[in-house]
C-alpha cells in the first residue's frame, strides 16, 4: 500500500531545498574562482578610493599647497562621503538587489576617480574625494554581503578571510604603483591650461579597477539569497542552475534541486506561485514588482527593516557599530598616515648628520610638524620645485602591506586554534600595545618593524568582525546593518585622521596614545560579542 502511495502519489518528491542545501548541490569550483577574481578587483577600487590621498600628500603639497591639517582633511573626505551615503546604500542593496549596485556604483566610481586626477586645485580634489566616498560606500560594503552570499556555510569561513587577503593585496599594490609611477618626469600641459603631474596620472590608473570591476558584474548573477528573501523563488533557482552548470559544466536542468522553501510566503506572488520545478520554470515570473508605486515600495522597505529595532537584532547592531568605529579609527588612522610618516622619516634621516643618528619619531614628528605647520612654509619649501622623497618612503609602504598580506596566509590556521572571537579580542589588545608603542620607536626600522607588526595583526583580526554579522543578521536586512556599521567606521576613520595632525601639534605621545586606548575599547567590546559557531545564514 504504502509502495503505491510512493509511486501514484507525491511521497517520493523531494522536500524544498533551503539556501544552504541549493548551495551546496551548485558545488564550488570554476564560477567561484571567477567570482573571486571579479571581487578582488572590485575590493581593489573600495582600497584606493580610500588610500590613494595617503600617498599623493608628500608628493602633492607644492603642487596644492597643503597645510598639515589640510593633509588630513583630504585623508577624511573620503570617508565624510561615505559616512553620508552609509544608510541610503544600504536600503537601496536591500530592497533593489546586490548585483545592481555592484555593476551601477563601481562604473559611477570609475567616472569619479578619472575625474579627480584632472583636479587643479586643492579644494577640486576634496570635493571629488568626498563624491567619490559617497558613491564607493555602496558597492563596497554590498561587495562583501554578496561574496559571502554566493559561498555555502563550508566556504564561507574561508571566504572572510580571503576577503582580507583581497584588502591586502590592494594596499600592496599602491606602493609599488606610487614606486612606478612617481619618479617618471610627466609632468606636461594639455590643452594649454590643463597642467598634469605625475600623481594626477597615478589617480587615473587607480580608477581602472572600478571601471573594469564594473564592467565584470554584468556577467555574474543576482545574490540566490536575496532572490528568496524577497520571495522571488523562480529566479533564486535559475541563478542556482547557472551557478551549477558553470561549476560541474553540466546542464542546466541536471541541477538536482527543483524547489526552494518559500523564505517569503506571498510577497509577490500568489500562494499557490511558491513551488518551481526545472522543467517548468517560467520564463517571466508572475509577480509585477514593476507596478508597484513609490509609496508602497517605501511602505514594504519600512516594514523590511523594522526588526532592526527590536530586541536581539537591535543590540546586536548597536555593538556592531560601536565596534567598527573603533576598529577603524584606530587602523586607519596610522595606515593612512604611515606614507607621511616615512617621508618625513626619509627626509629626517637624509638630513641628519651621522654623529646625529636617526632620531626618535617623536623628534622626526617635531620637525615635520614645524615644517608644514601653515601655507607659506609649504610654499618656501617648494620654491626650489616638488619634493624630492627618497625611493626608501615607498619601500617602507610595501614592506608594511606585504607583511599583512603574508600575515593572511596564516590567518586560517590561527582563527581554527583560537576561533574568530579570541583572535579578535586578543589581535585588538596586541595592536593597541602596537600603537602605543610607537611612541618608542627610535628609528626609521624600528618604525618599520612596528608598523608592520600593526597593520598586520589588526587586519587580520579585524576580518573576523564582518563574518560575525553576515551569521547574526538575516538577509533581508544585511546590506543595512554592513553599510551603516561601515559608516560608523567611516566616522572613526575620519575622527581619526582630522585628530592625529592636532595631535601631533600638541605633542609625541597624545596621537599613538588615542589610538591605543580606542583599540583597547574595542578589544573590551569583542569580548562580549556572542558565539555564532555553527550558525547558518538567516
């Protein structure tokens, strides 16, 4: 009786699939290593949107005639775009889709950069830094939501950490393109009036990876998983068979998965609209998401994200944000300023005398601060042309980020032993001792050494945090909570760079000490973080 139920009846149809399961039978190879490549050069473009300036500032203060704290204002511009645009991304990758901000932000960005490297004036250049934040924000903090999205749970620890390890290859990357492009005599007028200098045609070659990281995503689909939180279940599994075909290079219709749980009962679809089968896919799914009106799309977004604001998500974020924005400010603020730090070491260094010695960074500090202290310093110290910084200030930057990129290749194996909770809290403790301890520093190698040892072991564990909310958020609110706790980073960041140079005017120890004491907050913070061992994504 029962063997004829199994065979007349429905019994022997499999149960719908869930996201983890779909995923799973998609396998992981050929489209993955694609997907990779692609997201390693859109993580490139977030990296230089954001570390570009750090570099153009020894280079470029004749040509802009920059006051120290002007240096940092430029350094923070970034990221004031970005701390302004945080909430509006993140609703928009939320409610209309991953791939589309992805493909749209990154080409705007590309425009962006190519734009800012034909600035003639200090004031052209913040303004387009600041555009430029705003419109990186989307499609960078979208990036990692929609990396993480298109890896089942198996993949998925290691995805973080590559993410990481993407970060660091980018920030290995803009040394050796300042060490390339900088010392070439191109400076020439276009046009009769259009003055450009060696460091305007370095901004225009960090735009590539925006334009053709653009480009790129009109080849990849749409994140399965936002498809089924928006209940749009038909188009979830059709990205699922092309993921399938390119990774087994099988058809299509051999994808052994031919329903998906309805996530969203009904959202756009009629009740009986949940179930889709290989062979009966239909081509133009029946929910009219176009005729929806404005005011009703705001009305679902509202509804979308009001569990935000209860209890455990809304504590949840509120620790999140807290977090990056020390985390941040701590990490930014000495990375974006080390390539002005080593210039003025080189410098320092090249002047001393050889009984003098090297000098103590505090020393070092001293006289850079007395050097740039307001525009006609600047302008005195360019009457005999730009700058002419030793090749070492460069070398010292790639040191710095190869040695966080070395750091990433044992990342994996320290997260297994001290699972990604410890290796936050105790990376975070480490780092502030770091920071501190460059008030120590005595030399232009010790400086080295310390930064390295810094930028190394915050980077790497601060890639734990993401991979912390990607398992407590669902994914219908993820792109939010990752782009407004990235905005609370960007104002971390921009604190801190708008602090250090008052900092450093008002003595040593009072900049290495801010950061060392917002570090050991956020240690504290991660602390308390809760465990998500074992949790699937929601």
């Amino acid at each position: 009786m029962e063997a004829d139920q199994k065979k007349d009846g429905r019994n022997d149809e499999p149960a719908p699939a869930d996201f983890e399961k779909a995923m799973d039978a998609a396998g992981f190879g050929l489209f993955n290593f694609l997907l990779l490549s692609i997201c390693t050069i859109a993580a490139f473009s977030t990296v230089f949107e954001t570390s570009t300036m750090s570099y153009i500032l020894p280079i470029a203060e004749c040509d802009l005639e920059m006051t120290l704290f002007e240096k940092g204002s430029l350094n923070a511009a970034t990221y004031a775009g970005m701390i302004s645009s945080a909430i509006i991304w993140g609703y928009l990758a939320d409610t209309l889709g991953r791939r589309k901000i992805l493909l749209y932000g990154y080409l705007a960005d590309a425009v962006c950069v190519i734009s800012s490297s034909l600035t003639q004036n200090f004031k052209m250049l913040v303004a387009f830094k600041f555009v430029g934040g705003f419109i990186v924000n989307g499609p960078g903090a979208v990036l990692f939501t929609y990396l993480t999205e298109m890896h089942s749970a198996e993949h998925r620890p290691r995805v973080v950490m590559i993410i990481g390890m993407m970060n660091s290859i980018a920030l290995l990357c803009l040394p050796l393109l300042a060490f390339a492009i900088f010392p070439r005599d191109w400076d020439f007028v276009i046009f009769d009036s259009l003055k450009v200098h060696s460091w305007q045609i370095f901004l225009a070659v960090c735009g590539l990876p925006s334009l053709l990281s653009g480009l790129c995503f009109i080849l990849l689909p749409e994140s399965p998983k936002f498809l089924m939180s928006q209940g749009r279940n038909g188009e979830a599994l059709r990205e699922f068979q092309k993921i399938y075909a390119i990774n087994t290079k099988m058809p299509k219709a051999s994808f052994p998965i031919t329903e998906l749980v309805e996530e969203v009962p009904s959202r756009y679809t009629n009740v009986n609209e949940h179930v889709f089968t290989v062979e009966n896919t239909p081509v133009k799914p029946k929910f009219k998401r176009e005729s929806r009106t404005f005011s009703q799309a705001f009305r679902e977004g509202m509804q979308q994200i009001k569990p935000l604001f209860r209890k455990p998500l809304l504590g949840y974020a509120v620790h999140f944000f807290a977090l990056q924005f020390c985390i941040l400010l701590g990490m930014n603020t000495i990375r974006l300023w080390l390539p002005q730090l080593f210039a003025a070491i080189t410098e320092y260094e090249a002047l001393s005398t050889t009984e003098e010695g090297s000098g103590s960074l505090c020393t070092i500090l001293e006289y850079s601060a007395n050097k740039t202290m307001d525009i006609a310093n600047v302008k005195d110290s360019c009457s005999n042309g730009r700058p002419n910084y030793s090749m070492e200030l460069y070398i010292n930057n790639i040191i710095v980020a190869g040695a966080g990129f070395v750091g990433y290749f044992f990342a994996g194996a320290i997260v297994r032993a001290l699972g990604p909770k410890r290796l936050l809290t105790l990376g975070l403790s480490l780092s502030a001792f770091l920071a501190i301890g460059l008030y120590w520093s005595v030399n232009g190698l010790s400086t080295l050494i310390i930064a390295s040892a810094f930028q190394t072991i915050v980077s790497v564990s601060t890639s734990c945090l993401l991979g912390v909310v990607i398992a407590l958020i669902p994914t219908s609110l993820r792109s939010l909570v990752v782009a407004v706790a990235m905005m609370f980073g960007r104002m971390g960041a921009l604190s801190g760079n708008i602090l250090f140079p008052i900092f450093i005017e008002m003595g040593c120890i009072q900049p290495f000490l801010m950061v060392g004491v917002v570090l050991f907050v956020a240690s504290a913070l991660s602390s308390i973080l809760p465990s998500t061992k074992g949790v699937a994504l929601q």
